[in-house]
C-alpha cells in the first residue's frame, strides 16, 4: 500500500539548516563579524535553495510511503 503525508515543520528546517552551518564553520575563522554574518548568509541562501524542490514555503515537505516496499520517498513539491 502507498500512501502520502504532509508535515509542516516550520522550525524544523531553519534549525536544521543553522545546525549544518555551524558544523561546515567548525574551526573556520573570520577577520571579523561581518565576514562571519556574510558567509553564514551566503551559506544559507545557498542551502535554502538547495532544497525547494522538495520543502514548500520552507516548512512543508511530503512523503510518500510504500508499505510493500518498505520504503519512504520525499516527494517534490
């Protein structure tokens, strides 16, 4: 059986994404904090993008579920 859900998980992604750029700036340094805020920017942007085709309006994504196959697909939006 395939059935589809759609969650909305507002936070989610932009915690998400915060926590990945953090950890890529792990042992990076800066010349100072508006090169830091630059970059973080400029990195977020960039992985904001990344993942439209998939999350809608930043918090809603849909899978899709395959009991049969046992299996669970992000859907594009």
């Amino acid at each position: 059986m395939k059935f589809k859900i759609t969650i909305k998980a507002p936070d989610d992604f932009y915690d998400g994404i915060g926590e990945a750029i953090e950890e890529s700036f792990k042992g990076t340094t800066f010349f100072n904090n508006e090169e830091a805020e630059s970059a973080w920017d400029a990195r977020r942007k960039s992985l904001n993008d990344a993942i439209k085709p998939w999350v809608k309006y930043g918090e809603y994504v849909t899978i899709e579920f395959d009991t049969v196959a046992k299996t669970a697909t992000v859907l594009p939006r």
